[in-house]
C-alpha cells in the first residue's frame, strides 16, 4: 500500500513534552503502568474488575453516573426503577470492562485489531466509495466510539473527526497518538468546520458525531430523542451538500463475553437531505434511537445529553431534586 501523509499544519497535533516527566504527571504514568498488564486479562477478567467498580459507582450516582441515571430516566419513563438501575450498572459494567483494555489498540498489534473485530455491512460503506461519493459517516456516541475510525483507517481508509483536548497533556497526547496510529486527521471543534470540509472532499471518511447537546448558540432545533426531546445540531443536511456526500450511518460495541469489538454499517440514506433541517435533525436521532434501542447499554449515557430544553425557564434536569439520591 502506498504510503499517505496525513499531517496537517492546521490539524490538532500534540506532541510529546518533557514536562510529561514532572512530578505533576506521575500519577498518571503509574496508572498507565498499572493498566497495561490488565490489557492482556481474557475478557471475563476485565469484567470481574469492572463489576466491582461499576456496582458501587451505579449506588453512589456522582458527577456523570448522575448524569446517566438522569438520561436514562428521562428516555425510558416505562422501565420500573429496578430496570433502570440495572442498565445503569450494565452501562458502567460495559464501559469499566472496555476502558480496562483501551490501550490494547497502542500495545496490540494490527492483526490482534483485525482479528478481534467482527465487521458487518462494510458492503453498505463501499458501495458508495464504490459510486466514487464523499462520506459522512453517521456515528452515535458508544463506548467503542474510537474503534470504527482506528479499524478504518488500518485499512487504508483515513478518518477526519473533531476532538476536545483534555485537561491533562499526557492522556491528551497518548490518546492523540492512539487514534492517529494508522492515519487521519483530527482537528479540534473551536477551530470551525473548513477543515473537515477540506479533508471530506480530498477523500477522508468524515466521521460526524451528531448527538451531544451543543445548547442554543449552534441554532440547534429541538426534535424527539427516545421519550424526550433534545437540542440536536441542524446542518448536517448543509454540511452534505458542501462535502458533496452520501451519509453511511454506523454504531459499534464492545462484547462483553468475548472482549471483540463489533461494528456495524448500514446502507447511505436516500432521499438526503430533507426539505427541513429538523427533519435532517429528526432523521439523526432516529438512526441513534434504532441501533441503540437493542443494547442501550452500550450507549455514553454520561453527558448532559438533555441540559438545554426548549423552555428556557424549564429546570436543569440534571439539578432536579427527584433524581437525586
């Protein structure tokens, strides 16, 4: 395969520091010490671990389990409180047990990557290569939301995206280096979309993560999200007509009981964009709604998914005394 390079002045480019070395970072070199002998448990070890974390974070609900609890209560009023505490703790189990071996994709080699994902309906994303179009793929935020954009572009099929850079430079530049390993372009979100656009028409699988709320400044449009309603980004239907693309929806898992990797694609939407953006809005959540319905706790329920509401006088609900414990 012919060599590419994918540096980009403008791109988000981390670099290693020497002050990585400081005694401000030691504590973070001694849990990458720790971890990554945990990268190489079997799969069930990693879940024994992760449960006893995740059972007393889902009896404590702090910070972003709190945030879950209050998603999940909001987006399944049917479940009984017994249902939900048990996806809440599913969730965490699925996310401790994933995170215990993340590092595998840096110290495992390509053919371990290979041979430990289970791909389906990569036809649906080479067809339209195959039409010689533009792709945006459509990606819900799972816990394996790294997986399909490092898979890809070990294939030869580089991945432009967005990311937010951590507040601490080592894990920001080790986990920068992880997603770049076999090519791509990350630029961060403050930097505008230019960029994206650019790499999207020069061949880069452009991967559009929709469902995080951006609040009223992005002139987002409230639309159906599970039982509820959330602030939803509008301009992915202009943002295909720019990149001249077809849109490839996807959703990847982690296995809890073999530890693979699982990533499925499904066929580019016809008939896009609509007539609206809130139906393109609609049509986004929707796509969320079908693939995360069936094993929601794969889902990063952990955001402040709902934090804008359309009534601007409505209560936060992650403050809302009822959800409390």
């Amino acid at each position: 395969m012919q060599e590419r390079n994918d540096f980009d002045p403008k791109a988000y480019n981390p670099t290693f520091q020497w002050g990585f070395l400081a005694p401000r970072y030691w504590g973070t070199w001694l849990l990458i010490l720790i971890a990554l002998p945990i990268v190489y448990l079997p799969a069930a070890g990693k879940r024994r671990i992760a449960s006893k974390i995740a059972r007393k974070l889902s009896q404590k609900r702090k910070g972003t389990v709190h945030n879950a609890w209050v998603n999940i209560n909001k987006c399944f009023p049917e479940m009984s409180h017994q249902a939900k505490e048990d996806l809440l703790y599913k969730n965490l189990l699925t996310a401790g047990s994933f995170l215990l071996g993340f590092a595998a994709l840096t110290v495992r080699s390509k053919k371990w990557l290979t041979q430990n994902t289970i791909i389906k309906g990569q036809e649906n994303l080479q067809a339209a290569l195959d039409r010689k179009s533009n792709v945006i793929l459509m990606v819900p935020h799972t816990w394996t939301i790294d997986i399909p954009a490092v898979v890809l572009a070990s294939q030869g099929l580089p991945i432009v995206g967005f990311a937010k850079p951590q507040k601490n430079a080592l894990s920001d530049w080790l986990m920068h280096r992880q997603r770049v390993q076999y090519g791509g372009k990350i630029f961060e979100r403050e930097a505008g979309i230019n960029n994206f656009i650019r790499a999207i028409r020069q061949g880069y699988l452009g991967y559009y993560l929709a469902d995080q709320d951006h609040g009223r400044e992005q002139r987002s449009v409230f639309v159906d999200f599970f039982a509820t309603t959330k602030a939803t980004l509008p301009g992915i239907g202009k943002l295909t007509k720019v990149c001249k693309a077809e849109i490839v929806p996807l959703v990847s898992r982690y296995n809890l009981d073999t530890g693979q990797y699982e990533i499925e694609f499904f066929p580019a939407w016809k008939n896009f964009p609509s007539e609206t953006e809130t139906e393109d809005a609609r049509r986004m959540n929707q796509h969320i709604e079908n693939v995360i319905q069936p094993n929601p706790e794969q889902y990063m329920w952990i955001f402040q998914l709902l934090r804008t509401q359309s009534d601007k006088a409505a209560q936060n609900p992650y403050r809302d005394p009822k959800y409390m414990n």
